[in-house]
C-alpha cells in the first residue's frame, strides 16, 4: 500500500535545469569547450561534480581533482546568482495543488534531491513546511542512481521502501528509485523517461488518489 510520495527538486518541482545550464555555459565557454542544450540533458540528476566530468569529458579534457573543484565551485557562484532570484512564481504548475492533495489524503510527502543547493532553493519559492522530510545533496554521500537518497527519505518518513513512489524528471532518478524498489512516475516522455513505470507531461490538474490507483493496478499504464 502506498503511503507516501517523494519528490526530486529540479525539473519536478521547478524547472531550474535552465539555471544550471546557463552556469555551467559561461564555464565550458571560458575553457573553450562546446556545450550545447542538448547536451545539458546529459547532466539531469547527476551530482554537481559528475556534470563537471561530463563537460569535460565532451570537450576531451582532463584536470586534476583540486581544479575540478575549484571551477565546480565556481560554476555554483554563477548557479546561486540565478536562484537568488527565484520566487514561487517558478513553482511548475499544479505542484502545489498536487502536494496539498496528498497531504489532505494523509500521504506522507519528503524531498528527495542531489542538490546542496535544494534548501536555499526550496526558501526562495516558499515551499518548505509540506514536506514531512529533506534529503538531500548535504544528507547523501551517493548520487543517483544508487538509491540512497530514496532510501533515507521511506526511513526519514518511517515507511518501508516499497510504500512509497517516486516523481523524477531524470533517467538516473528514475533508475535509482527501482533500485530502491519504488514505482516511478516520469515527468517528461516516455521517449526521454522509457523506464518510468507512468508518465506525466505535469502535475495540473492530476487527482492523488486516482494516479495512485492507475500506478497500483497498473504499474504499466501509459501517460494520463
Ligand atoms: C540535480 C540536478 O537535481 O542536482 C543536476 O538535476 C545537478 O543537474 C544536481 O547537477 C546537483 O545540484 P547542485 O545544486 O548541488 O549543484
Ligand atoms: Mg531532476
């Protein structure tokens, strides 16, 4: 029976992807390497210090572990220029709604993201006190796909691992819910999300209880 919802952060709650783009642009422009959009979709769910790797890595480049910090901690000044700015407007449509839905319906609700920046985050658009628990990028040392963010979140919540489901936005969250033996709800495509047990284009206007319902008897339906 499930009896509690975990939420990612980035691409789930807001869309703060485009942020973390534009930060680690300015970063591969200056080190000359080409890093495009699409390639951002690469670095989705991924730890701050793996994007870097990825970069560099597309740019065929190598560095040692202290400089790789020091511009992954560069690309964060640039980063938290962005959020700073951000407000509860940014909040994706219908989450609100959705998460006072589940609580209303007595479902636990917790946070489960690889960012450090999530509190700051989750201060700027208001929506700190729905949840029941915060795990994040300060509280893991594994990022997904290892399932320990999941994991901390079902024993944060005291609920077994299988009691609860997961909303991702990222190939690798989606995976590390499974390896936490949770059903996965994937915002986005089954064309990007193709391991996602059901698909969502958005939260608006989606009922708790009936999505719980379709994923429980039906862990294969299709987007609704
Ligand atoms: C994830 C994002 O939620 O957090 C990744 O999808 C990001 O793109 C990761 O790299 C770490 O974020 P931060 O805020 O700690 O740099
Ligand atoms: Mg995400």
């Amino acid at each position: 029976m499930i009896k509690g919802l975990l939420f990612d952060l980035d691409g789930v709650i807001v869309d703060t992807a485009k942020y973390h783009y534009l930060a680690w642009k300015q970063i591969a422009d200056e080190l000359k390497i080409d890093f495009k959009l699409k390639d951002n979709e690469l670095l989705k769910g991924v730890s701050r210090e793996r994007s870097f790797e990825i970069i560099l890595e597309l740019g065929d480049r190598k560095m040692s572990r202290e400089e790789r910090n020091e511009y992954c901690r560069r690309k964060n000044i640039i980063y938290l220029e962005y959020i700073n700015k951000m407000t509860e407007e940014e909040i994706l449509p219908g989450v609100n709604e959705f998460i006072s839905d589940a609580k209303k319906n007595a479902y636990k609700v917790a946070l489960g993201s690889a960012s450090k920046n999530a509190s700051i985050i989750l201060t700027k658009i208001k929506l700190k006190d729905p949840f029941d628990a915060i795990i994040d990028g300060e509280k893991v040392s594994e990022a997904k796909p290892n399932p320990e963010v999941f994991t901390k979140c079902a024993c944060a919540l005291g609920l077994k691992n299988e009691e609860c489901i997961v909303f991702e936005d990222s190939a690798a969250g989606i995976q590390a819910a499974h390896n936490a033996n949770m059903l996965a709800v994937g915002i986005g495509t089954k064309e990007n999300l193709p391991k996602a047990d059901m698909h969502l284009y958005e939260f608006e206007g989606i009922n708790v209880q009936k999505l719980i319902d379709i994923l429980g008897e039906n862990p294969e339906a299709d987007t609704i």
